[in-house]
C-alpha cells in the first residue's frame, strides 16, 4: 500500500484576487461551479434576451486544441464565443483579455477570472510572454483559445486590422484557426455602455484555417493577421456594425 501524502494547492493563501490574476490557475471546485452557473445564465440571457444564433457551429473541432477569432465591438463578444464553445470543453476554455483593464481591480477580475476564464494579455509590454503562455495552452490538446486580434473594442462598429500577434502564435503550427464574425454586439452593447439594450446577436463560425506553410516571423505573420481580417470580413459580408 502507498503512503498517502498531502499536497495543498500552491495558491492556498492567496487571496481570491491574486488567485485569479495568476495563469495558469489552480482547479478550484467551487470556481469550477460558479463558472458552469454563470455560463448557463449567460447562455439563456443572450438566447432570450438578444435571440442570440449562431451559424456554422459545426466548425468547431470535437478533438485537439484550436483558436477562434473575431471581430470586436463589445464586452458581449467574448460571451457569445464561448457560449459556442461545448459544455464540456467550459473550463478549458480561455478569453485572452487585456491585464492593464480587466485585472486592476476585484470586481473586473472577478468578471473576467470567473466568468470568461480569462488569460491575462499583456498589450503593451511583455507581449512574447504572454504569447508564450498562449503557445502552452494551446500545445495541451483540448484546450480553446478565444482572440480579438484587433486589440480592443471598436468604438463605431467597423473593424481595424488584426495585429500581427496572431500570426506569431499560429504561423507554422498545424493549431486550427476559426475566424468568426459577431453582428449586432455593437449595438447591444457599445463602448463605454453598461445596460445592454434587447438587440439581436448573430455569430457565424467560418472553417478552420490552418497556417503550418508560413513563416514564424514578421512577413509571415503579417500575411496571417491579414488573411484572419478578410476570412473574418468575408463571413460577414463586410458589416462589422
């Protein structure tokens, strides 16, 4: 019989705040329950209340590890990305959010550690870091990625061009890359609002892109941020409103 032996989790004394600024994160059963909660409320609000629909869901890839992308207007958008994304897969699902916003205090902390499992993105500086960690993530199979390339929320609705971190994290890797176009999140939700209004929200899923034949570097990146932009335009019929 093996000696039994006991192991407390490394951020047992950690305060909750500092416990959901770190990454990766310990499991947590009761972040684990609050967070299938959350998304089931989330889930029938979006159905509800913006007749949230989503098209091409038969994209997403049932096995491996992926990446979905998209357009970026609202605080909604990583919402309806991850309501796509299988029950099953929740907790090994991760929204990159910016550290410099949404890990400066409690309360968005708590918004975006519980609810979104976020990854904190450096977006400034440290960004090969956090590029790394994103790297990590995805090379455990099974594990979902959710990107907004182009940085931050759209403040009239119109999409800008992805910045190249996108194509430096998938450009010679076999990683599936869904692009994905969210419409209505604009007026629903718009920058800088905090009631969202009854608009509705659609999300379409286009098929996964692969970039294994590009460089790793500057030129190849930029080539792959580019073709991400116009997949992502295309399933949008160029609206990004």
């Amino acid at each position: 019989m093996e000696a039994w032996s006991y192991s407390p989790a490394a951020d047992l004394d950690q305060q909750l705040l500092q416990r959901l600024r770190q990454f990766p994160r310990e499991p947590d059963m009761l972040t684990y329950g609050l967070r299938s909660l959350a998304a089931l409320t989330m889930r029938g609000w979006l159905r509800g209340y913006h007749r949230f629909s989503i098209s091409g869901q038969e994209n997403i890839p049932r096995t491996g590890s992926f990446v979905l992308v998209a357009n970026h207007c609202s605080h909604l958008d990583a919402l309806c990305l991850l309501a796509a994304v299988p029950l099953g897969k929740l907790h090994r699902a991760f929204a990159a959010a910016a550290a410099d916003y949404f890990f400066i205090s409690p309360r968005r902390a708590a918004m975006a550690g519980l609810v979104v499992n976020a990854l904190p993105f450096n977006r400034e500086v440290n960004v090969r870091q956090s590029l790394r960690l994103c790297r990590e993530l995805l090379a455990n199979p099974g594990n979902v990625l959710v990107l907004f390339p182009e940085g931050s929320r759209s403040t009239v609705g119109e999409c800008r061009p992805f910045k190249h971190g996108i194509g430096l994290l998938v450009a010679g890797t076999n990683v599936p890359v869904l692009p994905c176009h969210l419409d209505g999140t604009h007026r629903a939700l718009p920058k800088r609002s905090i009631v969202p209004r009854p608009y509705r929200v659609r999300l379409t899923i286009g098929a996964p892109r692969f970039y294994a034949e590009h460089c790793a570097c500057k030129t190849g990146a930029a080539v792959v941020a580019k073709d991400l932009q116009l997949a992502v335009q295309r399933l949008g019929g160029g609206s990004f409103v």
